[in-house]
C-alpha cells in the first residue's frame, strides 16, 4: 500500500465511528394549518415522536403547525415543489391538484355515522381516491379524522331560513359552496388562517367547523349562537412528497409507514373525544348558546340541502358518488 492510501484508509478508520453519528438526520418538514391541540395537532406531534424515536435520530420530524409556514392552497404547492414532504390538509382542499374526488366527503348528511365513514375511507373507495394523487407527485398514508360540522353565527340557526343572506365562511371546496346557495347563505372561500380574524372583523357573519377547530382558534369569541348539525364531516389526508418517500432507505421508509399506522390508531381514538371537550369548553366560556336541532328541523335541513347531490356528482363523479352511498346504505 503506498503511502497515501495508507494515510486515507487511516482517515477513514479513525472517523468511521464519529463520522456516523454526526451524520445528519433526514429531516420531515410537516407542515398544518391547525393549533396543536387538535386532533390532527396531536397525531402530528405523536408521529414525530414515534418517528424519531424508533429510528434511533436517523429521521427528525418538525411539525409546523397554525400555517406557521404556508395557508392553505400554498402548502400543497410546497409540498410538490419538496420545501416541505408531509402534510394533512383536509379531503376538501384538493381540487387546486385537480383530484376534485375527494369532495365528495363534502356532501351533507352523505355520512350516517363514523363507522360508515370509515368503512369508505379504510376501504376500496379510500385506497382509489389516495392512488389518484400519485400522477401529482404525491403518496397518500394515511386518513386521520376530525368530526363531523357544526355552524355558527351571531343568530340562532335553527331553519334553512335563518341562514337567508348570511356571509359564511368555507375552505375552498365548490360542494361547500353549493351547500350554502342551497340554504340560501352567501359563501366566501378563506383559508383557514383568515377565518377566525374574518369572523371577529365581520367580514363574514358565520362559519362550519368541529369544535375542535373552533375553539383552538376562538372563533366562538365572536360567534353568538351555534348549532350541532353534524351535517357534514370534516376528515384529512395525510400526503408526501412521492419522490422523497420513494428516495428514503428501505428500512427507514418501512418505520416511518407503521409510525404512521400507530399515530392514525391514536388519532382514532382521540378526535370524537377531543371535539366533545371542545364543545364543552365553548359552552362553559359562557360567550356562545349552543342550540341543537329538532328532528323536523333537521328534516328541513336536509331537505334544503338535497339538490346538492345532482348539482355536484357531475363534478366529482357520479361512480364516486354511488359507491359512497352503496357502501354506506
Ligand atoms: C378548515 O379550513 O376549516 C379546515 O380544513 C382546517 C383543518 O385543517 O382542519
């Protein structure tokens, strides 16, 4: 061996062991839009911590969340262009990719109850709908849940005539929109970082969210009156940057999918719970009057809000649409 092979062998000897351990983790950037005390907050903060817990450091997750780094419709273009790989936004922000499917979670009353809900996500239709996204440069993991809609305004809304007029904030979904024409609303689209400041400014008069959602950002605080409908559902997707997942080591990428599978578990298991607290927590506050709806006046809702379906399945597609409803029937 000459002399300076020697001298690199010797070099390489010496750092192998230091060299390793400094080498640097491969870094997540997770970015979301909500508080961190929110369902999808929390399973976030668990899959980091499993994460970076059963790769020994090899990996490090930093959840961003409140749109710290990006609102709404940019976060999805962040995450194509790889300034950030993992994201949940929810099923009814993922039409700017042209996947206007996942809409179809928008429709009123589609869900009779979280069991049906999740025998469409867990199932065929949920599996489909996720491998639309992969000519986007997307992979999707996971489906977390948040719950079902309440509304709310600073006037009781109890009949489809109450809501005649009424500025209401939406996320960017056009079954959203048609679901407030259809009650006779006027809906504006906002990111969700806008909507509590639009509500206290009264750019809009009222929104839907879960509860959760509403109380992390205090839009109750300027919110009089709500109603728990529960007449449409609010759920996400938990998406990457497919051509990072596809680059990671084969033993790391095959951790961080059961890190996922165990945070979707946890997630499960706390988002009814996390809303019903929520819920509670605005009517201790004092600042909101909680009203739920008689079962006429729920008819009447439902009613009002029927036409949606025709106005919409051409949209998002009608086999998605009737495959839905089979499963859930
Ligand atoms: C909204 O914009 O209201 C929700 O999509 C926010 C979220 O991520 O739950």
């Amino acid at each position: 061996m000459n002399a300076l092979a020697a001298a690199l062998l010797a070099a390489l000897l010496a750092c192998a062991h230091p060299c390793a351990r400094a080498q640097a983790p491969i870094v997540i950037k997770f970015s979301h839009v909500v508080a961190p005390d929110t369902p999808k907050g929390r399973a976030a903060e668990r899959f980091r911590a499993l994460a970076e817990q059963r790769t020994e450091g090899r990996v490090k997750v930093e959840v961003y969340p409140n749109s710290q780094l990006y609102r709404d419709r940019e976060e999805l273009e962040a995450l194509q262009l790889g300034a950030v790989q993992m994201l949940a936004p929810s099923l009814a922000k993922f039409s700017p990719l042209g996947v206007k499917e996942f809409e179809a979670f928008d429709l009123p009353y589609i869900f009779p109850s979280k069991k049906a809900l999740y025998a469409v996500l867990e199932g065929r239709i949920g599996r489909n709908l996720l491998r639309k996204l992969e000519p986007k440069g997307i992979t999707g993991l996971a489906y977390w849940d948040n719950g079902f809609k309440i509304m709310s305004a600073n006037k009781p809304l109890l009949e489809p005539r109450d809501f005649r007029g009424l500025r209401m904030r939406i996320q960017a979904s056009k079954v959203l929109d048609a679901q407030m024409r259809a009650l006779g609303a006027q809906p504006l689209a906002l990111a969700f970082s806008e909507t509590a400041p639009a509500l206290r400014d009264g750019v809009v008069e009222g929104t839907e969210n879960t509860p959760s959602n509403m109380f992390t950002q205090r839009m109750h605080e300027s919110q009089a009156h709500l109603t728990v409908s529960n007449h449409g559902y609010l759920g996400y997707a938990v998406i990457v940057n497919k051509k990072f997942w596809d680059g990671l080591p084969r033993d790391i990428r095959s951790t961080l999918e059961r890190a996922m599978v165990d945070a979707t578990t946890y997630e499960k298991t706390i988002a009814q719970r996390t809303n019903d607290e929520a819920l509670e927590a605005i009517r201790r506050s004092g600042k909101t009057t909680i009203h739920t709806l008689t079962p006429a006046q729920e008819a009447a809702w439902r009613r009002a809000m029927a036409p949606v379906y025709t106005q919409m399945e051409g949209r998002i597609g009608k086999d998605v649409v009737g495959a839905i409803r089979q499963e859930v029937a």
